[in-house]
C-alpha cells in the first residue's frame, strides 16, 4: 500500500507542467445516468489480467466494467469525473498483470484541464487513485507490459504513442512523429518490444528504450488499426479499418509473411485482429470489425451459438469473426458474433478470444471456436427503429419497436403502462419531414441538412440522425449526434440543448416533443419561447420491459415489475476523486414520486418542485452517505468459519452461512439499520454503530448473489456495500422442491379504541387464507395457515407471529404475509405505521409509534423468514393518509412482492359485496382463476400481481369510488413463482 500511495502521489503531480490558474474541477450538477448492468453504448476496448479471471470493458457511455472470466458475471463498475457531451468517455483501458489496477482513458480531464488525462483505478476497492493528465489528445489505446512495469498510449491527432514507468507515472519515452492519429499499440510477449499502428498508414516497432528497430507502410493507401503479436513475438498481425485484409508480417523487419484468405467476407474492414490458442496446443488467428458474409454459404463454414442453429445465429448476429487455424494458414471458419462493428479482439489466457461490440456490449469465443456468449444489450437498439416513433395528440403516450423485428409497445406516461402493441398505431402519429411550405431536406444521417434553399447549421463533424416539422411549419427540430437544434422557418438557429446519445427519431405533438435516443432512452422535451426543456426520460429493459421514468430533478417512477435500479445519480468530485453514486434505488424514500413525475409530463411542474424543496439539497446528502466496507468473511462449516476472500466466487463444502465484517463509517447523515440481502431478498438487518460490526448470513443452495446495504439514519437513502457471489465448490444445482406454502393472515375489525373499529378485515383476512389453502393444489406438499383475528392481534401477538414463522420457515418454502386493518402514514417522516387491536391512544404520533409497528420493525421480522419466495399482502387505511410511495419503499427494502390496497390520497373501499372489500374480493377472482395461468393451470405472484391492479379500479368505479392497488417487486432478476392452481 506504500509503494501505491508513492505512486499515486508522482501520478497526481502531472507530467504536463502546471497552469498559471488552477483550471475548473469537474461540473458538480448531479448527471442521471442509466445503469443496467451492463453497457449502454458501444464497447470500444477489452482487457484482461494474466490469469485471465477478469475483463475489463470500456465504453462511449463513461463506465468502466469488470467482469467475471469465464462466465460474464458483472463484478463492479468504475466511474471517472464525467461533463456533459463527450467528456468522461472512456475508449482504452489496461489492466495491471495481476488485475489490482486498471488505467483508463479517452476523452477524459479535457473539461477542466484543457488537456486529456489516463486515470488509474484499484480494482480492489473501485477507487480512483492516481491520474496521469497532461496529454494533447484523447487515448485511442492502451497497453501495458506483461511485467506490469509499462503502460503505453496511442494518442489521437498527430500526437504519436507514449510510454510511461506504470508503477511511478514517470515518462519513458514519446514518439511524436506521427501525421495521423495513432490507433492501436502492443506490447510483445516478452515486453521487450512495442508496436504501434497509425492511420498514416504505417506500422512500426521500437526497442525497449524507444529506439524505431521496424517502420513500413504495409499496403500503399491503406489505414491499418489491429495489431496483435503471436505467441512467440516472431510475427505481428495487422488489419486495416478500410480494407477486409489481414498482413501477417515478421516482426523483426516486417516484411510481409502471408495474408489469410478473406474469400466470402462483405465489409468495410478488419480493423481488430489477434492471434489466441485452443487449449489442445493449436494458434488460431481471428479477425473481424465490419465483415459480414458476402452470401449465405459462401466462403468459410459458419460456426453458431451452441443450442441455436446457424441459420437463427446469422439473423440475430450479421457481423462475422473469421477463424483461421494453424497460425493462420489454415481453413478457416466464421463465427456469427455481433449485431453490429466488433472494434477489439483480444486472447484469452485461458484460451479462445473476447471481442468489444458495438451492439453494445462484448462476447467470448471458446477454445474451439463456439461462441459461448454474445453481446447482451440491456436497452432498445433506437438505430433502426427510431424512425418510427410516433405520439399521441397530446404528446403524453408514444408508440416504438425496442429492437427490429420486435412487436411495438406503447407507455402511457400518466398511467404508467407500457404494453406490447400489435395494432395499426391507431391514435399516434409520426413526424412531419415533408412540408410544401417548408421543404426540408438532406437530413438524414448528413452533415448539412436545408430548409429549401437555407442550410441548417451544424457542429463540425456533427451529421443529422432525425427531423421533425413543428406545428403549422413554425420551424424544424433536428437531432443530431450529440444536440437537439431547433430552427425557426427561416432556417434561423434558435436553441440547441446537448443530449446523452444520438437522436435517432423523433415526434412531435404540440409543443412537446419525443425522440428516441442512443443511449436507449426515450425523452420528453417542451419546446417554446425559444427555448428547449427537457420533461422526462424513460428507460426500458428491452428483455424483462422493466422500465422507469424520471425528471431531470431526479424524481422517479418505475414498473410494477421493477427498474428503480436502471438509472441514478452520478456526483463528481474533485478531478483526482471517485465520484459518487447513488441509484434510484438507494434512494427511493426520497426520490420515488410517480405523481410529480406525471404531473411533470403533463406540463405541471409545481409538484416537482414542492417535492425537491422538501427533500433539501439531494446532492450534499448523497456525498455524506456512510461507508459500509468490507473487514473480514469466513463461511460457516460443521467444523468451523474458514477464512474467504471478498472476491472468492467458491465457498467451502457444507458451507450454511457466512460471518461477514464490515468497517462502519459515519460522514454526517447518521447511521440507519444495516442490511444483507441474499439472492435479492433481505435476509438480515442489524442496527449499525460507527465502526466494526459482524453479521451472520444464511445461504441458498446453489448460487447466493449476497449484497449490503447502510441507511442514513432517516432511512431515506443507503450506501451499497460490498458484494459476494459465491457457491459451494463441487456442488451440483439444487433439486426442485414443491416446499410448504407459509401464510400468516392478520385481520382487525375491533381495536381496543373503539372509535377505529372496522367492519370487513377480519373476513378479508379469513377469506384470502382460506382461497390460498384451497388453491394451494399439487404446487406445495403441505400448507400451514394462521390467522391472527381481532384480540390475537395485539402488537406482542402480531411480532410473535412472524417470529414463529422464521423459526420454522424453510429457503424451500413460499411465505405470504397479509394484513388487514388500519395503517398510517408517520409525520413528518411519512413512514408507513400498522395499527394493531391494542391501540388505545391516537393523539400523537410518539404515542402512536409505540403502540404500532412501523415499517422497519416489519422489515426485521420479514428478514429472519427464509423463505425463497415471498409475497405481502397489504390492505389497510386510514383517511387516506397511505400513498403509493410508502408502500412501494416497503417493497423496495424487502425485496419482495409487495401487492397493497390504496394509493394517493384515496381511502381504501371497505366492502364490495357486504361481504369482502375490494381488494380482497379481487385477491379471491385473481386465486380462483381470472388472473392469467400457464399451461398447467398455476397462478403465479406476477400474475396475481397484475390482475389485482387492473382489477380494483374497475370494482371501485361500480361502486361510485375511486381505487387502486400498488403491485411492486424489488428484484433486479424478476423471477416469479407459482402461488395458486386452478383445477382444468
């Protein structure tokens, strides 16, 4: 830790002379991003360590990911100081021998340095420890020696390579003499050696102290970028990104040795090249970038994703890896890989290639040339589907294809619906483009777009991806790369506004207008009095349609399914500092506001407003946010704790729980519970004291996903702490099992203060555990139902309850809490407080608050109850006091389904047919089949889930009433589960 502290301090001093004036630190607005697990945008670099357990991934959407070899899982994303436009892009990484440091870089530091900068990260902790800044030109590549003591940069422009000591930060040596950008540079495997490539058409190789052994032009007019050494260093590997070629040279002089056969390939190029072995002794060459297959059958024989046939792999993936065996002499095969450019290829240690998409994201090959995983984009892929978007007349719903060939869905952005849509789009209109009056033209995908005879100014290098005609052919809106522009008739700039990604379609209606973004978002902006206001974004998972829907403030709303967790608020520090970061998630008490978000939409941004104003400055309480890190682990055994690593992925045989302990750091918020959740549910949640606290975790079989997290001391934000994905060494997966159905029913009607009597809760409650019993069916091999009624329901009753349950549930089983009675809303915290039949005195919130149980002593109980699935069931009132936002957080913290009667300001209906309330009554419809059921008759939670909050309003409004229900899940990987089975 000396030596990196030492080295941290020679990396900060800079290499490029300091500046009269201190330059501006980074832009410290909140910037809300999407995080999804994976990239966003084009991936445009791979690395990995020598052991080949991590890869590294950098990309155009400013994150820097690693990931677990061989199987892809997410293990952390690193973050450097970002701006607005390009800033904070990130297009090189390396990573250090032993995988402990990570350099970074692209169009980095240029925003408050004036020049670029190489940020270091430690992989341990995800720090930013060290910065190299000083340099004339963004970082195409990076490299560093097989010894870890070299670290060399391609620079963009003609600022040539660089090389650096990679432990000190002192500079080694520069070649300048570039006339083009520098692309790629490469250490050989020996490091003694460097190569670079230029778009000046040359290729050259330097000594170890920088002296130029080799420099040729290897094809005259040519723009090579790929290079990669063979195993022995004796050849060098080159593609060009104009040319489908590959030169295969000797790295001595580079004379040119052979050029593989590219028969049967179509492409602009193939700029990304490596050489990598099958594990049996064999070097395969492999290439690839923009080649595709000229023809169906031409050229090399197709290898497909295993389980799929060729044919299905060639549709979902047009862009080729071309294999050749034998060091490139031999036949060679093409591996259908991506939807889009591959912009990197890099071996393996373990054998076979990973490869940088631009779909986004990045794939492995495998020894023998299977492709064991494609590029998984997490959102729509706008590009070819944008052109279509189209709105309703008042602007609030839209109308798109998420990806091509994919069935449109419509959102209806005050109902929070997204739905898929196989109608005619009946009701939504696209853009104008065309106009008698105002012939717009040379818009698409160009740099000079007109309005008859006027061209439409646009930034240098920046081409027009969407137009739309305003309203009565007042002007135009064009999107372009990076800006939204807007042109008045005449062809007159009059706004502009910088967006996140490529506008890729846009629509207008009124004076709101909609686009289709790069970034995979979809956004709302108000255009008038010249002027162009962003309103709302919407995220939405393409595979699991989990979506959200935010304001530029940060106020959210998300799907009954999940997708708090898609986006949050990204805050800088100084230039040298980790940024922070807080999703929506760990924040959600305080930001989730679906109806600010909606009035928002609607052109009201009074509630916005009242809301931030009462939450105070966001962006100081997320930069005070504790510290929970990671101090000590061991898994629990028959014979003792052993010792694990926070990054082991294994666990001993016989493992039963893990003893985790943390370091507990108070920064000025207080310190809240703390809590860890184990394959997304909580399983435990202990009160934190500044500074060591320990806590025991029980484990599933099979995979455990264990993640943390530490409230401030409102409970109105948490710090996410370390992670662990683990499972025991040479365990097999777990063996289906029907397990037991656990339900606990809480009903009062008559309280001890009788002036909060009730007359249905007690049939509810009775009703919906007796449906529950009747309907349980084959799914579970036994079922224990109790019911807690009236005098049973004191608060000592109620705790003793869900104490019962956690001492006899199993992982196996399925638990279903439901509770009907009176619940409140707290002041001024607005938790959520449940009545129990012992409340006498409701004359202040202290005394009412010992007397109930709150929120957090629920989410206690609930965390001591194994149970693998889950679901709450939660039909209170109490003059309307209970509104959406505390009862989704109650799902949120638990982390599972949570099904509640009443929203907003509505009380909840007391009887629908003088017998059941409404929620009840459709609790009942939804086990007794309405809800929707699979092919052998179960009603699963997510169904049970849906009907109900489609249901309630429906029941409400014959009774002249007005109701809803709040159906919500917390998981990041909804998985759903069966809760009933109707007879066929």
């Amino acid at each position: 830790m000396r030596g990196l502290a030492a080295a941290a301090l020679l990396l900060l001093a800079g290499i490029g002379g300091a500046f009269a004036q201190a330059p501006p630190e980074p832009p410290q607005q909140p910037f809300l991003r999407v995080e999804a697990a994976a990239h966003t945008a084009p991936v445009a670099r791979l690395a990995t360590d020598a052991e080949g357990r991590i890869l590294a991934s950098v990309s155009d959407d400013k994150t820097l990911r690693l990931w677990d070899l061989p199987d892809g899982t997410l293990r952390a994303v690193l973050r450097p100081p970002i701006g607005t436009e390009a800033e904070g892009e990130l297009y090189a990484v390396a990573l250090s021998p032993d995988g402990r440091r990570a350099f970074a870089a692209g169009w980095t530091g240029a925003a408050w340095d004036r020049s670029f900068a190489i940020y270091l990260f430690d992989t341990t902790n995800g720090r930013l420890v060290a910065r190299l800044p000083g340099l004339p030109a963004p970082v195409q590549h990076l490299a560093i020696s097989a010894d870890g003591t070299r670290v060399a940069a391609a620079l963009g422009g003609r600022a040539g390579i660089r090389v650096w000591d990679a432990r000190s930060g002192a500079p080694l040596w520069e070649d300048t003499g570039f006339t083009a950008p520098a692309r790629m540079v490469a250490f050989d495997p020996a490091g003694e050696r460097l190569a670079a490539s230029g778009a000046d058409g040359r290729l050259r190789v330097y000594d170890r102290a920088g002296r130029k052994t080799a420099d040729r032009a290897p094809v005259q007019g040519a723009r090579p970028f790929g290079l990669a050494w063979s195993p022995d260093g004796a050849l060098l590997a080159l593609g060009f990104e104009d040319r489908l070629r590959v030169e295969v040279m000797a790295a001595s002089d580079l004379r040119s040795v052979f050029v593989p056969d590219v028969a049967g390939l179509a492409g602009e190029g193939l700029p990304a090249v490596t050489w990598a072995h099958d594990g049996r002794g064999g070097v395969q060459l492999h290439a690839a970038g923009y080649a595709r297959r000229s023809a169906p059958g031409a050229g090399a024989r197709g290898i497909a994703a295993p389980g799929s046939s060729a044919g299905a792999a060639e549709a979902r993936r047009d862009f080729v890896i071309r294999r050749w065996t034998d060091f490139g002499l031999g036949p060679a095969s093409d591996i259908a890989a991506a939807r889009d450019a591959i912009a990197q290829l890099i071996p393996l240690p373990t054998g076979g290639v990973a490869y940088a998409a631009a779909d986004p994201g990045w794939g492995r090959v495998a020894p023998d040339g299977t492709l064991a995983i494609a590029p998984r984009p997490p959102g729509a892929d706008f590009r070819n589907t944008g052109a279509a978007l189209a709105v309703s007349a008042d602007g609030t719903r839209l109308r798109i294809a998420l990806r091509p060939g994919d069935a449109p869905v419509t959102f209806d952005s005050l109902a929070g619906a997204l739905v898929r849509d196989a109608g005619d789009g009946a009701g939504f209109a696209p853009a104008r483009t065309a106009s008698p009056r105002l012939p717009l033209a040379d818009w698409r995908n160009a740099n000079r777009p007109r309005l008859g005879q006027m061209p439409l100014r646009l930034g240098d290098g920046e081409f027009s991806r969407s137009a739309a005609l305003l309203a009565d052919d007042a002007g135009v809106l064009i999107g372009t790369d990076n800006s939204l522009r807007l042109f008045d008739a005449g062809g007159r700039a009059i706004a502009s506004l910088p967006v996140p990604g490529a506008v890729w379609g846009l629509a207008i209606a009124g004076d709101v207008a909609v686009g289709a973004l790069g970034d995979g978002t979809l956004r709302w902006w108000r255009i008038g009095a010249g002027r162009i206001i962003e309103q709302a974004a919407l995220f939405i998972h393409a595979q699991s349609l989990r979506w959200v829907l935010w304001t530029p403030e940060g106020l959210f709303d998300h799907a009954p399914n999940g997708g708090q967790e898609l986006v949050g608020l990204h805050l800088n520090g100084g230039r040298a500092q980790t940024p922070e970061w807080a999703s929506f998630q760990q924040a959600y008490r305080a930001l989730y506001a679906p109806a600010a978000v909606r009035a928002r939409i609607a052109g009201d941004g009074a509630p916005a407003h009242e809301r931030l104003a009462q939450l105070g400055e966001l962006r100081a309480r997320v930069g005070r946010l504790p510290v929970l890190a990671p101090r000590s682990a061991c898994a629990v055994t028959p014979e003792g704790c052993t010792p694990v690593a926070w990054d082991a992925r294994s666990l001993p045989a016989g493992a039963t729980a893990l003893r985790l302990g943390f370091t507990i750091t108070d920064r000025g918020l207080g310190l809240g519970p703390l809590d860890v959740l184990v394959n997304d549910r909580i399983a435990v949640r202990a009160e934190a004291t500044a500074g060591q606290l320990q806590a025991e975790v029980p484990l599933d079989a099979g995979a455990n996903r264990v993640t943390t997290r530490l409230y401030a001391e409102d409970r109105a934000l948490f710090a996410e702490g370390p992670t662990l994905d683990v499972r025991r060494a040479g365990e097999p997966e777990p063996a289906a099992d029907a397990g037991r159905l656990i339900v606990l029913a809480i009903g009062v009607n008559e309280y001890a203060n009788a002036a909060l009597n009730l007359n249905y809760a007690v049939p509810d409650a009775q009703v919906v555990a007796d449906t529950l019993r009747a309907r349980a069916g084959t799914l579970f091999r036994e079922v224990r139902v109790t019911v807690l009624r009236d005098r049973q329901a004191t608060r000592r009753g109620v705790m003793d309850a869900l104490e019962e349950v956690a001492r006899t549930t199993l992982p196996t089983d399925t638990f279903v809490l439901y509770i009907a009675g009176h619940g409140v809303r707290t002041e001024p915290d607005q938790r959520f407080l449940f009545l129990p039949h012992d409340v006498t005195d409701t004359s202040n919130w202290s005394t009412l608050r010992r007397q109930g149980i709150e929120d957090s002593q629920l989410v206690a109980a609930i965390a001591r109850i194994r149970a693998r699935d889950g679901l709450l069931l939660l039909d209170t009132c109490h003059a309307g006091q209970l509104t959406m936002d505390q009862l989704s957080a109650l799902g949120n913290e638990t982390g599972r389904f949570l099904l509640a009667a009443s929203t907003s300001v509505q009380e909840a209906l007391d009887s629908y047919d003088d017998r059941n309330g409404v929620f009840a009554y459709a609790v009942r419809e939804a086990l007794q089949g309405r809800a929707a059921t699979d092919g052998e008759g179960r009603v699963s939670a997510l169904a049970l889930g849906e009907w109900v909050m489609r249901r309630v309003p429906q029941l409400a409004r014959e009774k002249q009433h007005s109701q809803d229900a709040v159906f919500r899940t917390a998981s990041r990987e909804l998985r759903s589960f069966p809760i009933a089975m109707v007879p066929r």
